[in-house]
C-alpha cells in the first residue's frame, strides 16, 4: 500500500510508532486498477498508485496550514508517501480506481520503504500544492503546474534511514 503523507506525519510516524491516514485513505493495485490499465505488469501498476498516493500528498499539503512554533523553523514542502504492508485495506472504487480505506493505523513495523521529495523538487510541490484543487477542475495552467512538480521523481529511503532523513531536513 502507498500511504500519502507529508513531513509532519512522517515525524509522527518515527515518534509514535504509527500513522492513521486521513480518512484512513491509502492507495494500491486494486481490481479496478487493473481494469483501468490495457496493459502493464506489476510494477507499472505500483507505480500508478504511487502517483495517486503522491498526488494526494500534494492534497495533504495544500491543507496543511500549521504554523511552525515560535523559533522554529517551517517543515520543507516535500510530497511524502509511505509504503507499507498493510493486509486489512477495502477497496473504494467510488472514490478512485486505486483508492483503499484502513480501519488501523499504519505502523512504523509494517513501513517498508519511504518516498520524499529531494530539494530541487521544492519550489514546484509548493505552487502545485497552491493550485492542486483547481488542477481537479480542469485548470490548464494548475494542471501544468502540478505536472511539474510530478515530473520530478521520490527518491526513496529504507525505514531505518528514517531517523536520519528527518534529522536531516
């Protein structure tokens, strides 16, 4: 499962030891998934979710209105999205082909990998994360800018380079 996130619940995730996502949405190679696609074996298909679940971290994102602490320095905007072994996960094919709903947290145990934007990738998650909602709509110039922050790649970490990706940012 590819679970959409953003700094803030992966620094959840490393404190807590767990995670529920928003509305306990998360994303998958589903039945309908499949359907959708003509062609292409596994891994395209996971790779398709993983673009849901990023997209949806550019959802995240534009909501997240937290102010940092007094003294302390904002998060980065970077698009976050968590892969993890998740066996209880029910398919909402009202809601997307590749949607999922989870009744559980999401633990830091079941994490197999995480995916986070690089730096380079920041400037454009920013103005995607402003205009992701108008790009839903049909925004030609919001679908272009959210393109671009997608046209740039996750790079991915192992879970127990967690502690020290977070310390990092």
């Amino acid at each position: 499962m590819y679970v959409p996130s953003t700094l803030a619940g992966l620094q959840a995730l490393q404190r807590d030891g767990e995670l529920f996502p928003l509305g306990g949405t998360v994303f998958g190679v589903t039945p309908a998934l499949r359907e959708a696609y003509t062609s292409g074996d596994d891994e395209e298909l996971a790779e398709a979710a993983m673009r849901h679940a990023a997209r949806a971290s550019l959802r995240l994102l534009a909501v997240d209105g937290a102010e940092p602490a007094p003294g302390e320095q904002p998060d980065p905007v970077r698009r976050v999205v968590i892969t993890a072994d998740v066996p209880a996960a029910k398919e909402r094919a009202d809601l997307d082909d590749a949607v999922l709903k989870v009744t559980e947290p999401i633990r830091l145990r079941d994490v197999l990998a995480v995916h986070v934007d690089v730096s380079e990738a920041e400037e454009a998650v920013v103005r995607a994360a402003q205009v992701v909602d108008a790009a839903d709509l049909g925004d030609e110039d919001a679908e272009l800018a959210v393109g671009d922050a997608e046209d740039h790649d996750l790079a991915w970490y192992a879970t127990q380079e967690l502690p020290f990706l977070l310390e990092l940012l």
